[in-house]
C-alpha cells in the first residue's frame, strides 16, 4: 500500500514538474525579440517587444517606430477620438501638436468654402515653406496690398509658436535692439509678465531675450494661409496678415 502511495506521490511531482516547465517554456517564447519586431515592421510587435523588453537594447528606436506606426494608422481618420487615443498612448509622442491640431479642425466641423483670392496686409510678409514659424523661408511679399491666391489652409496646433504684436526693443548680449512687429519668436520659458523666447537676428544669429506677454500674440489655434503669388511663389502666410476677398 505504502509503495504505492509513493509511486502516485512521485507520478504526480512528475506532471507538476513538466507542467511548471511547459509554462517557463511558453513564458520565455512568448518575450518578443527585437530581430522578430524588425522583421514584423508593425505597431504591435514593436509594442510587444517595448511590453516585454522594458530595459531593452532598442527600447528607444522601438518606441520611435511605434509612434511612427500608430500615428500612420490614424494619420487620416475623421474622429477625434482617434487622435485623443494617439495622445493617451504616446504622451511624448513626436506627433503631438499634430493630434491636437486635428482635434480642434474635427471639432470646429467642416471649414467654410475659401476664397479664391486674399490681400496680404502687411508688408515685407514672410512666406514660409510650412505653416511653422520654424520653416525655411519660401519668398517675401514686399508691398502691402499684393493680392494672392488661396490654395489651402491650417489651423495651428504648436503652443510654443508666437509673433510679435508690437514693435519691441530687447536686450541682447548687452545691446538694445529693434524687433519688428510680425516677426516670429519661439516660447522657451514664462517669466509671470514676461517669456524667454528665442528668435534670429541678422547681427548675432539665434539669440534669447525677454519679452513682455503683452507684445506677442501666441499662434496656437490660428490659422495658417497657403498662396501663391502672380509670380509663382508658393507657400504658408500666418493668417494675422491674410485678408480673404
């Protein structure tokens, strides 16, 4: 009777055994290895290898391609609560100014039928290659009054983007120098009354200074012309200085 006690005691050690085996086993193949999340190239295996892999060697190139991925996934959806997901999701993500931008077009509802042609209200108006004060100049409408043709339009999203209300004088490198109202500055840091921005001189370059909140009007939210000229230049005109005929 006691021998076969032990043989049922030593039979039932032995399935535990096996099965606790079977479950390390499946355990460690289910870890995604970066090779596999490579070869897969898709949102989720790099987001099961960013699960199961959180000290990782590419944790941080998985998680740009998952980013990446995911953003293309939804890049053209018509639901808010796409991008609102997407925001959830990647809290640092590089499309992040992008997902509230098209948050606040979905919400605002279909935009009004465009003019076919604008005036530009300022003069010496920078025609940027994108609807960002960081882009490359494109040409420069000289005269105020040029009228222009309306191709498209955007409402911007970035909240560190400003441009200058007024005429200003700020202190660089110990110097005092003129700013001229329009000009682009970008928001680095809120001093109460004041920001530290940074912005280009022709005298020294990218430069910092602080300048009152009442002479900067912040871009977020405002909408962004694309135009072209009679002659053919192409590009983006903060829409402070577009006046639709």
């Amino acid at each position: 009777m006691m021998t076969k006690m032990l043989a049922n005691y030593t039979r039932i050690v032995t399935v535990l055994v096996v099965v606790f085996g079977l479950i390390l086993f499946v355990g460690c193949s289910s870890k995604t290895t970066w090779e596999e999340a490579e070869v897969a190239g898709t949102y989720e295996m790099y987001q099961n290898y960013i699960e199961s892999n959180p000290d990782g060697q590419y944790l941080e190139e998985a998680q740009m391609k998952a980013d990446s991925l995911y953003w293309e996934s939804i890049a053209a959806d018509t639901i808010a609560e796409s991008f609102e997901t997407y925001m959830e999701k990647f809290p640092e993500g590089r499309y992040q100014s992008e997902a509230q931008s098209k948050i606040a077009q979905i919400n605002q509802g279909p935009p009004e039928p465009l003019s076919t042609t604008a005036r530009v209200t300022g003069s010496g108006v920078i025609i940027r290659s994108d609807h960002t004060t960081a882009s490359s100049s494109a040409g420069v409408v000289a005269r105020e009054g040029t009228v222009v043709e309306i191709l498209d339009r955007y409402i911007a999203g970035n909240s560190v983007e400003a441009i200058l209300k007024n005429d200003v004088t700020a202190e660089v490198r110990g110097q005092r120098i003129r700013l001229s109202a329009g000009k682009a500055i970008r928001i680095l840091s809120d001093q109460n009354e004041s920001v530290r921005a940074s912005f280009s001189t022709q005298q020294f370059g990218r430069v910092e200074a602080s300048i009152q909140k009442s002479d900067i009007e912040a871009i977020e939210g405002q909408t962004w012309y694309q135009i072209r000229t009679k002659d053919g230049i192409t590009g983006w005109i903060f829409g402070k200085f577009i006046e639709e005929l």
